[in-house]
C-alpha cells in the first residue's frame, strides 16, 4: 500500500465537523474562452452557483451551467459592487449551506486576484477549498501581442506588480522596477499612468525606453497601442483607452510589430 501524499493545491482546515460545501477558487483566463484549462471548464460546466468577477470574458460566462445561480461580484475603478471582506463572507455563507462554490477569477486566482484572501478566510471557517490556475493576463497578452515576458537578448527577468496598493497610493519600488534588462508588467495602473512614467523616468529609466497598454487582450476587443515610454500616457489619453488594460515596460515592447494580428494595433514611432 502507498503513502498517499496530499495534493497541494487542495486547502483544508481539517475540521471533521466543517461543511459539506466547497469553494473552488478558479481562474477564468485573460479573457479568451478558448484559453480556459479543462478543468476550469468541467467546473463551471457543471456548476450550481458561480460568483464571478468583472474581468472575467464574456464567451467564459457563456459556457457556465444554465441552471447555475449566477452572483456577480465585480470591482471596476470607484465601483465596487461588493466589498472583499463582504464577499469573503458570502463564500462561506454559501459553503456553510452545503453548496460547493465556483468563485470564477479572471486571469489566476492568485496572481492580483485576492484569492489568498478568500482562500484564508476559507480556511478559518473550516471550508474545504480548491485552487484552480489559469492564465494570468501578462502571459496570456504576452503570447499573443508577440511581446515575450523574457528574451535572452531584452530582458532576463520580469516584475509583475500592481498600479495601486491597498491603501490607494502609487507608492511602489521604483528603483526595482527602472532597473535596465527586465520586463515590467502593471496591472491594474492605467489610472496612474502618468505617475508611473514619471517616477520611471525620474528613476533613470530612459525615456525612450519602448513601452506598451494593452486594452482587453486576447479578446475580439484587444488594442495595443505602443510608443516611446516618456509619451506613453499622453498617447493612451488621446486614444481614450479604458480599463481593463495590462501595461507592459521594456525593449521587449519593440518586438511586438513582428508578430502579425488582426487585432487592432497602435504603432507608435518608438524612436523619434
């Protein structure tokens, strides 16, 4: 008889009393429904109640369970429909039931999508979860905008951070992430764009470095516009570009023209 290791991405308190309920944290993709895991798949397909986040792609909700009941949780800049705390408390209000819970998460569930906090919550109510990975939108609008996240001869690592912090601020490390050879990747900055150039630059981050905003990637709706760094946000300000957008730093940005798509594309001079 073997020793049966427990799987590491199931999340349990061990509590023999707790629910019957489980909650499984899923990560919906970037957007395209088509970059789903199989296993996210089955999951949603199958479902009873799906609670479900604002990024998550439209053709993803469409291949939920008809019958599911559907809670839509969504956060958008100043509109939040519900509160984190509020809906780490539905999940366990839903699990104590007995429901098992699809929490559906655009991109993965633990890259900038709160899931270590539901999941610990989770935990000290004694619900079982689960983590399900998906694509997280930097590899995903990587992979299809031609801008690789690393490139031996561009950068030989990458920095994901997020625009803003939980208090609100744009307070970030900026000698990190001005340092030269890497690969930058904010998520959730477009509303501090200017910030963020600036305090780049000021940090000794040329300002032609080569710098790109991704609107909707890896959807019918994808617009990447790319230009000089130091024009960056001038030029997303003129296009009248809205979240939810990636913004992606670095000489990887210049590869991009390489890849052909039919998506629509921005190609600004990168070195006038």
């Amino acid at each position: 008889m073997h020793n049966r290791v427990p799987d590491p991405r199931q999340c349990s308190a061990g509590d023999a009393s707790r629910p019957t309920g489980k909650v499984y944290l899923v990560g919906a993709g970037p957007g395209d429904p088509e970059l789903l895991t199989l296993k996210a798949a089955r999951l949603i397909g199958s479902a009873k109640v799906v609670v479900y986040d604002h990024l998550v792609g439209d053709g993803v909700l469409e291949l939920v369970n008809r019958n599911a009941r559907l809670i839509y949780v969504g956060k958008e800049a100043g509109n939040h429909s519900l509160p984190q705390d509020q809906i780490n408390d539905l999940l366990v209000e839903l699990a104590s039931t007995g429901l098992d819970v699809v929490r559906l998460k655009g991109g993965d569930p633990f890259m900038f999508g709160r899931g270590g906090e539901e999941m610990e919550e989770l935990l000290e109510h004694g619900i079982t979860c689960e983590v399900v990975p998906g694509i997280t939108a930097a590899c995903g609008i990587s992979a299809c905008t031609g801008m690789p996240l690393t490139h031996r001869d561009h950068a030989r690592s990458v920095i994901f951070t997020t625009g803003h912090l939980k208090d609100g601020t744009v307070n970030l490390d900026w000698p990190a992430l001005a340092r030269p050879n890497q690969t930058v990747v904010i998520y959730m900055g477009l509303g501090a764009l200017d910030i963020i150039c600036r305090q780049l630059i000021a940090h000794k981050l040329p300002g032609d470095t080569p710098a790109a905003v991704v609107h909707a990637g890896t959807t019918a709706r994808q617009v990447v516009l790319a230009d000089r760094l130091d024009r960056l946000a001038e030029s997303v300000k003129q296009a009248g570009l809205k979240s939810p957008a990636l913004i992606m730093i670095g000489s990887i940005v210049s590869l991009h023209a390489l890849l052909g798509t039919e998506r629509q594309t921005e190609e600004l001079a990168l070195t006038a």
